[in-house]
C-alpha cells in the first residue's frame, strides 16, 4: 500500500484517539511495529507531557472539523527518546 512505503511517517488514529495506521516510517523511526502501537492511545502513551495538550487540541480540532497546518511533535521511541 502507498501509505505503508511513504518516505513519511503516516500515523492514524480513530476518534478515541487509538492508533490504527502506523506506516513503515513510523516504525522505523520509534522502533515500535505496527503491532505494537495499534489500539493504544497515541496521545497517552506515545507523547511527552510536554506536548501531550497541544497534540491533543490539534487532534481533537481535526475530529471537529477544523483543517490543520503540517504539524510536527515528538514521539517516544522504544528506549523513551523523543
């Protein structure tokens, strides 16, 4: 699949905010499969505290409706990096 072999990590999440697209990219950046990520609250599991508000609104205005520029955060990789 096109998404899948993105030179871009793509991440989707559902409207409870569980992870259910996590491409190739994704995994090779944060070192967590597909597997490992999917059904898991991105926001509560994968994002600093520092970031998890702003990630948070940008999702939730997503959800509502509301288009949102490129916008980047920090992902903990397996070895809790960002």
């Amino acid at each position: 699949a096109l998404i899948d072999t993105a030179n871009a990590p793509i991440i989707g999440i559902d409207s409870n905010g569980r992870v259910n697209e996590w491409n190739q990219k994704a995994a090779h950046i944060t070192e967590f499969s597909a597997e490992e990520v999917k059904g898991k609250n991105l926001v509560d599991e994968f994002i600093s505290s520092k970031y998890k508000n702003a990630v948070k609104a940008v999702f939730d205005n997503a959800l509502r409706g509301t288009e949102a520029a490129n916008f980047e955060f920090p992902l903990f990789t397996k070895n809790k990096e960002r």
